[in-house]
C-alpha cells in the first residue's frame, strides 16, 4: 500500500488514482467486477480532477470573473447555447478589446494576437445557481503597481457601476468605442431575455473581490446610453505644444496655446520619444482624434492617439 504521504495534496491522490485506473483499462478480459472497479475509480478520478480545477481557478495569482445570470430562462440552471455563445463570445471581446485600447491607444475591432494569448481567457466554470459562467484570465505578473490588463477590467467594472452620466461617457472613452459595443450585445441580450447579472472578479489586482450587481433597472439604463452612444470618424491632425507629462503608461499630456490636450501613445512608442524629448520641452505629434457622443444625453469625449513623432 502507498505511504499515507503520497495522499498530501489532491496532485498526489489524483495521480495515484489516474496509475490504477489505466492500469485497468489496459487490461485485457476484464471480470465484471473489475469493471464495476474500474467506473467506480474513474468517477471518483473525475471529482477529484473538478476539485483541482477548482482550487486552481481561486489561486492568488489567476484571476477568475464569474457571471451569475439570473432570469427564467436560466434559473432551472441550464442556459441556451445561443445566449451562451453571444455572451461568451463579447465578453471575451470586451475584455481584449479594453486592453488592447489602453496598451495601444488603438480603439479597433481587430486585436492582436499577443493581446489575446497574454490575457489566455478561459471557459472555467458553468454551473446551476442561477447559471454561473466563469471565466480565467491572466492580467500578467508585477511588483507594487497594477498591470494594463488589470486596468481595463476595472474600467470595465467603473463604467457598470457608474453614478452619472459623466462618469459614464468618461469610462466609455477609456475603453474605447469598440469595446463598449461589445458590452452593448452582452446587454442587449439580456435585456431581450430579461436576464440580470452578479459580476464578480478576483485577481492579483482586484484589491479583494470587485462586484457589480446589475439589477433590471440598471440594464434598462445601460440600454437606453449604450445605444444612443456613436463614435465618429478618425481625423488626423498635427499638434505642436510643451510637453507637460509623459508617463511609461502610454499617457502622455501636451500644452498647445494653454489648452491641456492628453493623448495616449502606443507602450513601444516611449523610448524613442524619451530620446528626443523631455518634460518642458517642445514636440510635435501626428495625432488622430476620435470623437465619442452620445446624443441622447448631450455628452461627448474626445480619443486622443499619437500615430508619430515628427
């Protein structure tokens, strides 16, 4: 019999389990009592592998999203697969689009590849209660300060949960037009199925657990702002003025003739901007604006992004 020790951790009892129930299954003839053996292990190999799954999805350094949907069609606690793929399909989106929209300055449908395979974002759980889908993601490893993945979930979190209007419009620009039309069909999807949701995230970055419960009321607001909500055209323009801040964040901030104009750069953009200029200094960018509006409530924020230095 295998020392007691073998048995310390589920990696140990899993592997021991998964050895004897290969061994039966290469075995040839097999008694009906080793088949009744046989499932009895794999069953149990089987819970104990989910129990991994789920110790591995609440590890301190992964972070894990979990949507609990909440509506007739979804409280005997299965969901249509139509609803489950549009959900899943845009909140994927939503989350690659966000950062590539702050790591980049880009506000663009198309993300790249690199984006998409440091964020890893994963189907983990999808479980009865009213339906849980859970999600693992990777908002990548950092000492002290919070990462850009990190950021654009929160901005995602902040625009949900936003008390006015400004503070709305102000989160929309943050993560982009294009992002936001991905949690535009997430919303339309549940207000045409009279779905709410409980969000909850947890991560390295999360500062705890960071919910938002988006009751009935709040997505008929969510509806009502993200369809009056418009994005113009991209126009390029050269501006010349101080440079008053830059920061390796993709951020940076010009003066031109007393108007504090702030653009974001792409994050490979800094060294060679840091090599012909400083703080205090004159530049000259190549920079393309976007307007974002929304008519319905009379607001609009400018996108700022540095396509070049000149």
């Amino acid at each position: 019999m295998k020392n007691n020790e073998a048995f310390k951790n589920l990696n140990d009892r899993i592997s021991f389990i998964r050895q004897d129930v290969e061994k039966l299954a290469a075995r040839k003839g097999n008694s009906l009592a080793d088949k009744i053996i046989f499932d009895s292990m794999d069953s149990h190999l089987s819970e104990l592998m989910s129990k991994q799954v789920e110790a591995d999805n609440r590890h301190p350094l992964v972070d894990f999203l979990e949507l609990r949907l909440k509506g007739s069609v979804v409280d005997y606690g299965t969901i249509p697969l139509e609803i489950l793929g549009i959900i899943s399909t845009n909140l994927a989106a939503l989350i690659q689009r966000a950062t590539h929209k702050i790591t980049s300055g880009k506000d663009s449908q198309k993300v790249p590849y690199d984006i998409k395979s440091s964020l890893n974002l994963r189907l983990a759980d999808l479980s009865p209660g009213s339906t849980k889908l859970g999600v693992t993601f990777s908002t990548g490893l950092a000492e002290l300060v919070e990462t850009i993945p990190s950021k654009a979930v929160k901005e995602i979190f902040e625009l949900l949960l936003s008390k006015d209007d400004t503070h709305f419009m102000n989160h929309v620009a943050e993560i982009g037009f294009n992002s936001t039309l991905s949690l535009k069909k997430i919303i339309d999807e549940c207000d045409k199925h009279h779905l709410t949701f409980d969000a909850n995230w947890a991560g390295p970055f999360s500062d705890g657990v960071r919910s938002a419960s988006i009751d009935s009321n709040r997505i008929k607001y969510l509806v009502s702002r993200l369809a009056s909500t418009s994005s113009s055209n991209p126009v390029t323009v050269k501006m010349t003025g101080e440079l008053v801040l830059l920061s390796k964040y993709g951020k940076l901030e010009l003066n031109v003739d007393g108007e504090r104009i702030r653009a974001t750069y792409p994050l490979d953009m800094l060294d060679s901007i840091q090599s012909k200029h400083k703080v205090g200094q004159a530049i000259s960018l190549m920079i393309e604006t976007v307007e974002i509006h929304n008519d319905r409530i009379g607001l609009n924020r400018k996108n700022h992004t540095v396509k070049s230095v000149i």
